[in-house]
C-alpha cells in the first residue's frame, strides 16, 4: 500500500529544504568576507605570510560557496514565482521605484573621483 502526499505538503517541503540550503550558503557567504578582511588587516600588521595565504585560500572557497548561493537563490525564486504571485507583484513595484532612485543616486555622484 503506498501513501500519496498532497500536492500542498511536497510544495512546503520542497520549499523548506531549498530554503534551508540557501539560509547556509547565505550566511556563509556574508560571514568569510569579513573574515578574509581580518586575516588580511592581521597579515599587513604582522607581516606573517600565513595570514595571507588564509585570506587567499577562504576567498577560493567564498567564491564556490557564492555560485552555490546564487543558484540555491534562483530556484528560491523560481519555488516563490510558482506559490507566491502577490509577492513577486510587490517586488517588481518596488523595482520600479528602486531602479529611478538608483539612476538619481548615480547622477549625484557622477564624475566625483574615487
């Protein structure tokens, strides 16, 4: 005898679980960045070469650990396109004001040196 899940429950599953690998990576990959800024700032005070191999090694690692990232992202979000339309609705408004805001931002500060 097999048991059928309703169509409901395996949506919220499968979403729980692409959510939870993408809340690891996510953090992940906010976190070394700053680590890897610490290791450098110790290597420049120290001068120990040790610390910038570390720096090195962690930004080969929070590069793979990007690309996993944004590919957990995109199916994130193809999961909400498919159960949560308002949602994306409210996005892309805000896309609309953001991207204007953005161009205004850009033309202040247009031709400044950096």
């Amino acid at each position: 005898m097999s048991t059928v899940i309703p169509d409901l429950l395996a949506a919220r599953s499968q979403m729980a679980v692409s959510l939870a690998f993408h809340i690891v990576f996510a953090v992940i990959g906010i976190g070394m960045p700053v680590l890897m800024v610490v290791a450098e700032r110790r290597w420049q005070t120290t001068g120990d070469a040790a610390y910038l191999e570390l720096a090195r090694r962690w930004a080969k690692g929070t590069a793979i650990l990007f690309a996993a990232g944004a590919v957990s992202g995109t199916i994130l979000w193809f999961e909400l396109g498919l159960t949560l339309k308002l949602v994306l609705l409210a996005l892309f408004v805000g896309a609309l004001v953001l991207i204007p805001s953005l161009y205004y931002l850009f033309r202040i500060f247009k031709g400044r040196p950096t």
